[in-house]
C-alpha cells in the first residue's frame, strides 16, 4: 500500500495554497514576544487583537535523517510599530542542517547570522531560490504592506527547531520600513546566548 506517501501535490498561483498537506499552523502575534523591537506598539496591538501573522502548511513525514520535510509559509503583510511582520526564525536543533526556500510570490527578505558572528539579508522574489547553510539561523520579514509573501521550503527530517537561542538573543539585523523603502538596519536589543 503506497496510497499514503505524498508524491506528489499542485502548488499553483494565484493563492499557492498547496492541493495536500497534512498540518496548517497559524501563528498569531501573541508567540512573537520580545522580538519586536518597538515593545509599546507590540503590546498595544496585542491588545486590540492577536491577529494572525503567518501561515504554514506542511507535508508530515517521519522525522529522520533520510527525509525531507517540506511546505510552504504564507506570511501575511503588516507592520509592528516600523518592523515588517516576520517569522519567529530559528536555528536548527541539529544545527548542521541546511535548508532551501523557493519564493512563489510577493517580496520580502530572508534575515540570516550564525554563532560566529556572521551575517546576510537576502531579498525574497518570485522565482528566486534561497540556500539557508547549516549553522545558520534564519527568518524571513514581508516587506510588502500589502501582499502575502509566500515561500515553498525543504528542509532534512531530522533538523528539528531551536526556538530559544533567538528568543533569547534576537537577530542582529532588523528590517525597517521607512518612506525610502525597507532599512537594513543593527539591532540595538542583540544580545549574544552566553554559553
Ligand atoms: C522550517 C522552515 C519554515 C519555517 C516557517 C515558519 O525549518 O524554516 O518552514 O518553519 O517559515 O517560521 P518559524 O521560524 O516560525 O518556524
Ligand atoms: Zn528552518
């Protein structure tokens, strides 16, 4: 019996909602706590409603070494205080595990460092393919005020997610909107995880 191994499934635009998956995760503003960097306008929106800020659809397989788990990550438009609204990001709990992100639609940036202090922000365009290496912790920010920046991303079976490191420290890199368009700008709350 193979009637249940997902060979294959349709990812089509305009909506790019995936014909099959077995998980929808809805993250609401209230899991990003402490990341944005304007506190008062986090907290004063939360008040007024814990609005849903991303979306992600996933593909369940077993979670080893010799499969890949994939998906795609509807990540809605907004703003908290000047920072576009953005993934929580995580390293990998195994965190010699690479990941690549295909961007389906919209426009926004992918936020990336590692422990050694290096770090890169990379524009997010249909079509463009993004290399997340292993090591390196990544989320993703909509710098669209009006779109859905949606991406298709495959990553090893047995990654696994630590949330907590960037919970803790946050990203060096913040991405702000301003009337020039977005700011790659430093974090001024960065604070490195003493080991
Ligand atoms: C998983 C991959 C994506 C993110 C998703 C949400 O390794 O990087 O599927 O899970 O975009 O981001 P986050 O940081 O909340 O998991
Ligand atoms: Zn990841």
């Amino acid at each position: 019996m193979t009637m249940d191994i997902p060979f294959i499934f349709e990812l089509r635009p305009p909506d790019f909602i995936p014909s099959r998956f077995d998980n929808h995760i809805i993250r609401t503003l209230g899991s990003m706590e402490g990341q944005y960097l304007d506190q008062q306008a986090f907290a004063s929106l939360l008040v007024e409603d814990d609005r849903v800020l991303y979306e992600v659809y996933e593909t369940q397989r077993p979670h080893n070494s010799g499969e890949l788990l994939n998906g795609v990550t509807f990540l809605h438009p907004g703003l908290v205080g000047d920072e576009y609204n953005m993934t929580k990001g995580h390293f990998h709990q195994v965190a010699n595990t690479a990941e690549v992100y295909l961007c389906l639609k919209g426009q926004g940036y992918m936020v990336m460092e590692n422990l050694q202090g290096e770090w890169a922000v990379e524009a997010l365009l249909p079509g463009r393919v993004l290399y997340v290496p292993p090591f390196w912790a990544h989320r993703s920010v909509n710098s669209s005020l009006e779109e859905d920046l949606v991406f298709f991303f495959v990553y090893p079976g047995h990654a696994g997610h630590d949330y907590g490191t960037i919970e803790r420290q946050g990203f060096r890199k913040l991405v702000l909107h301003s009337k020039a368009g977005p700011q790659i700008v430093d974090n001024p709350r960065w604070q490195p995880v003493k080991v």
